[in-house]
C-alpha cells in the first residue's frame, strides 16, 4: 500500500454531521462535516483513552468524543475536558493527527502521507462529472483482496471471454490485438478494440451486433483508481467506469465507484446500467479472490503482450516503492519469488514507453 496520495475514501453525500469511520490502509479515521460545510478527517482514536471519535458526535466545527466528552478542533487540538476543574489548562499533547481533505466529483479525497502540498500527485482528472450530457449513477462493493490485484482486473483485456462469457461469450476468438501503452507520471492508459458484446442487457436491443467492433480506454490512475471508458462504436453511446479501490487493509478493498452514459438518460434505464456493472463485479470477485500471492508481485508472473497495460501499472508501482512510500508489509518487504512458465524459458519482456 502506498502513502502520498489523494484517496477518494467516501461520497461527499455520506458525509454529514454525524461522524462516519473509514479505514485506509489499516488505519481507523472519522469524517465529519463542520457547521461551515467542510469535511474533516482525524485519526480515529481519541487521545485521552482510546475511544474511537466516530461514536460521538459534532457541535459546531468540533467533534466531541463519547467517552468523556473531550471536544476537538477541526485541527485536531482538544479544546475542552469536561472533569477538569474550570480553569486548568489543556495538556498540550492533547490533540490527534487531522489530516487534509478535497471534495471533488461528489468524492470526498484524504491525504495519506508526508508530501507538502505543492508536491503531491494530483486528484485524477474526470471531466464528464457535472456535464448534463452524462448521465451518473454510483455504487460501492467490497473484495475480500488486495487492491492492487482489482486495479489490474480493470486493465486486464483478455480475461473478459472467460470472466464475463455472459457478456462477451466470445472464448474461441480470444485474441487481443496489439495495443500501445502511454505512460504520464501518474498514469497508464490503452485503448483496446474488441468484438462487441453479444448480449450487454438494455444495449442489445439498441445496438446492432454488426459493429465491427467496439473500444474500451482503460486507465490506471495511481494507485488505486480504474477508469474504464467503453465506445460502442454505435450512434456515439459511451460508458464510463470510474471506481476507487479503496485500500482498506491488505486483504481488503471496497470500491466507491461512478458510472457515467451518455446515452439513456433517463432514470429508468439506471437501473440495467447497475446491474451490469455488479453482475460484472460478481464475476470478477470469484477469480480475483483466488489470486496468489495477494498483492501483484513487482517481478515474477508471466506476463504477455496483452499484459502490456498491467506491466505498465507495476513499473508506476515499483517507480513509488523505490521513493520509499511503501507501507504495511506488501511492498514493505520486496518479493522475492520469481516463477518461470515451467518449460525453463524465462517469462517473456515487453517493453511500455
Ligand atoms: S476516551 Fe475520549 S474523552 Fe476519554
Ligand atoms: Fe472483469
């Protein structure tokens, strides 16, 4: 797991003034929203004796623990304890880490990490949010897996005829055309073509099954963010997928995602619109679950040419390890288990640039 970046941790919407817990990277935080409208995260221990914020409750900017009443800042300085003696003045260890917060795409964003903030990777860029051409729905779902290992599911174009023959029932014409990798800092991105989707619910009744084929751009934005934007080549119909796989521990990942379409706007098709993107996420979830190791090893694995895009995201991953802005025990420890496809030949190389 990787500090120093933004994570979208929460819809903006969940946050209100009662305290709500998220955990990021093992660590317990609470997220309050001030009478002034702006969200605060503090670690979520209070300082006296360990009780956790969330269960109290918010007076104006401060949150107040439930324990003893302590009340804290938005800084996270203590400003009140109630069984002192009026007038006894406030240890000046009493406070807790708060840590800095962003609101963008209906997304509430928390910093990690030790970068001032001119240095920090930026909040990936999702301009169709807000545009009324776009029509929105959000969901969420747990994996009991690394993330890392959800992020490269959504980079992965040859598993689809096997995971979701449903949707593609396309296994004897598997191939992945060659496809080319942009690398920018913070980013891996490729545009593959496929065979259209034989049956993709609503859209089958829309779409003619003519097409000779339809794309898919898939990001990864690090560490933890898929964007994945699919162009039915019909009529200009696009979908996009923007999921935050939150790092929740190192076994655990819970995705707050955005679906955007630019095409049915209306509200009664949202609902085939989910559908698909959870009957995708079960399946998903059946082999990503299975994985080992847990956390996508930086050497290792066999990986192809239709790999080019996962190999992309680990050289971003190893690029941050080596900035030294690992932690917890995944990439804590490098892996050093190397394996070869078994016939003595080393896996094959692809180069991304
Ligand atoms: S544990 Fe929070 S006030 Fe005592
Ligand atoms: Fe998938």
């Amino acid at each position: 797991m990787l500090k120093n970046f933004w994570y979208a941790v929460e819809f903006s919407a969940a946050v209100t003034g009662s305290p709500t817990p998220v955990k990021l990277m093992g660590e317990n935080y609470v997220l309050y929203r001030g009478e002034d409208g702006q969200v605060v995260a503090m670690r979520d221990r209070c300082i006296h004796r360990g009780a956790s914020l969330a269960g109290g409750w918010v007076e104006g900017n401060c949150i107040r623990c439930p324990y003893h009443g302590w009340r804290y800042e938005a800084d996270g300085t203590c400003v009140h304890i109630p069984a002192d003696q009026a007038g006894t003045p406030i240890p000046k260890r009493a406070r807790i880490d708060s840590f800095p917060i962003e609101e963008r795409y209906g997304l509430v964003w928390l910093f990690v990490g030790d970068l001032p903030a001119e240095q920090r990777p930026p909040i990936p860029a999702l301009p169709e949010y807000g545009d009324p051409a776009w029509r929105m729905i959000t969901g969420e779902y747990t994996w009991n897996a690394h993330y890392t290992r959800v992020v490269e599911s959504g980079l992965d174009s040859s598993h689809a005829p096997f995971v979701h023959s449903v949707f593609f029932n396309l296994r004897d014409d598997a191939e992945v055309p060659p496809y080319e990798v942009q690398m920018e800092d913070w980013s891996a991105t490729a545009r593959t073509i496929s065979k259209p989707p034989k049956r993709a619910g609503l859209l089958k009744l829309i779409v003619k099954r003519d097409r000779p084929f339809s794309s898919a751009t898939l990001t990864a934005h690090m560490p933890n963010i898929n964007r994945i934007h699919l162009d039915f080549n019909f009529r200009g119909y696009q979908y996009i997928y923007f999921a935050s796989n939150i790092p929740v521990d190192e076994n655990t990942t819970l995705t707050k995602w955005i679906g955007l379409r630019n095409f049915l706007p209306q509200a009664w098709a949202d609902w085939n619109s989910r559908k698909n993107t959870n009957d995708t996420y079960l399946e998903d979830k059946a082999v990503i679950e299975s994985q080992v190791p847990r956390v996508v090893p930086l050497t290792g694995e066999i990986l192809l040419a239709s790999d080019s895009l996962q190999l992309a995201y680990r050289k971003l991953i190893r690029q941050c390890v080596e900035r030294g802005w690992a932690v917890g025990s995944d990439y804590g420890i490098p892996s050093v288990s190397v394996s070869t496809n078994g016939n003595g030949k080393a896996p094959i190389e692809v180069s991304v640039g």
